[in-house]
C-alpha cells in the first residue's frame, strides 16, 4: 500500500522542507503541487527537488499549477498561458521522473458560458496536454473537479469517459478526488464505472458542505469507499489532501494512521 500527500499541505513551509516533513511523517510518496515548487520564496529548482528526493527516499507525483489558471478560458490569453504552465509542469514530472501528473480539466468563467462552445475548447486544450504528456513519457491522470458547482463540465465518470471518446484517446487515465464528488453511493458508482482507469486517488473526508476534511471528520463511508478500490485491483497511490494545521508532523502522522487503518493495517 502506497501513501502520499501533497506538499500544499504544507504550503506554509518552503517546499525541501515541506519534503522534510512529509518523509518524517513516515509517507512513501510527496506530491509536488507546481504552485509551490514554482513560489518565488518557498519553491525551488527541478535539480533542488529531484536532489531532495533522492536523499530524503521519497517518490513524486506532480499536480499541474491551479492558481488564476484556466485551461479553457475563453481568453485565449489567459488559457494559453494555462496551458503554457501546464506544460511546464509536465516538464517537471519528467525531470524528476515522477509517477505522474493529476491534469484539472477546465472550468466555465461563468454558468452563461456556451456549454458548447465551453466544451470544444476543453477537448481541444486537453488533447493537446495529454498529446503533450505522451510525448514526455508522463502518464497523465485527469481528474474529477467539484461536482456540486455549477461552472465545472467534468465531474464524473461519464463526463471523463466523454472527454476521453471525443479525445478519439484509446488512455483513459483519471485521478479520482473522493471528496469532490462528495457522497459515498456517488463515489461507489465512479469506481464501478472507472474501474480500471483510476490511476491515482485523492484520499480525503468530506461533507455536503467542506471538502478535503482529515479522514473521520466527514461523513463519507471511507472504508467502503477503499474496499471497494481494493476490489477494482487499484495499485497506485493514495494520496491524502487535507488541512494539517501549523504544519504538524505529528499530526500528518496521525492521519496516516487513519488511512492505514481504512485497510485493516497497522503501522
């Protein structure tokens, strides 16, 4: 079994450090958010992090860069610099040799927007990232947003699958982000329909009202939830993405021990 988190947790913290404590806390896995890898005074170089890696035994997955970003604006400016980053991201994945990249689809600016027109562009912008992705030799995994807003297209399997059939894409690697999809019967469903797909999962707590929540502060039935993966053949990350306030070891510890203990383990 194979546990990460994201250093956004840790976003308070320059990202080597961040790593510091992620390999502290006792994870296999640090997932690199280009947001901070790529932050003026926390973040640090490509060879920084890859040498950080290295000495600390950690492994990586990237998460493409989110902030101000979009990669199906309808401002050709604006999502062509999204996709510029994105891109940029994948360049990272490759150089640290990440398992790797969770890919956001693109959201509506606004719930007026032309679904059509919203639409087009989202096929267009994904086929060339994961064109891109393939071309780098990066697995890319897209992944499920907010699936209780009203401006996002891609909220579950079947608008992934869509995705992916228009895409003409033989691959159809998703990350699955549990608390996006906010209820237990509702997550079951994605994981009967994805399957095989599911590269990599979000793993976090949630409720009708907040997402990403330590694990048993929710109501989602995450032992059913990771029964039901386990039973789907899922071999790949889980990944926690949950606020630890003060950036505390001690308590990124104790919520690895609740993902553990989803899967009868002990520590």
């Amino acid at each position: 079994m194979l546990f990460g988190v994201t250093t956004m947790t840790f976003f308070h913290q320059p990202i080597l450090q961040a790593l510091e404590t992620i390999k502290a806390s006792g994870l296999d896995y640090a997932e690199i958010w280009a947001d901070h890898a790529w932050d003026e005074v926390k973040g640090a170089s490509a060879e920084e992090l890859k040498e950080a890696l290295v000495k600390l035994g950690l492994k990586s997955t990237i998460h493409c860069p989110i902030m101000d970003l979009n990669i199906t604006s309808p401002n050709r400016g604006i999502r062509e610099e999204s996709l510029r980053q994105t891109r940029q991201a994948i360049d990272l994945a490759r150089d640290l040799g990440s398992r790797l990249i969770v890919i956001h689809p693109g959201s509506k600016y606004s719930r007026l927007e032309d679904s059509q027109a919203h639409w087009e562009i989202q096929v267009d912008s994904m086929a060339k990232l994961l064109a891109y992705a393939k071309e780098q030799g990066v697995l890319a995994a897209v992944e499920n947003m907010d699936s209780d807003k009203e401006v996002v297209s891609v909220k579950h399997w079947a608008d992934l699958n869509r995705l992916f059939e228009d895409l003409g894409s033989a691959e159809k690697w998703v990350t699955l982000d549990i608390t996006h999809i906010r209820e237990t019967e509702q997550v079951l469903a994605f994981i009967q329909e994805a399957g095989p797909h599911i590269a990599h999962v979000h793993l976090s707590d949630g409720t009708l009202e907040k997402m990403h929540l330590p694990i048993g502060q929710g109501n989602l039935d995450l032992p059913r939830i990771a029964a039901a993966l386990k039973a789907e053949g899922y071999l790949g990350v889980w990944s926690l993405e949950c606020f630890i306030a003060n950036n505390n070891p001690v308590r990124m510890k104790a919520e690895l021990q609740q993902a553990r203990a989803l899967f009868q383990q002990k520590e």
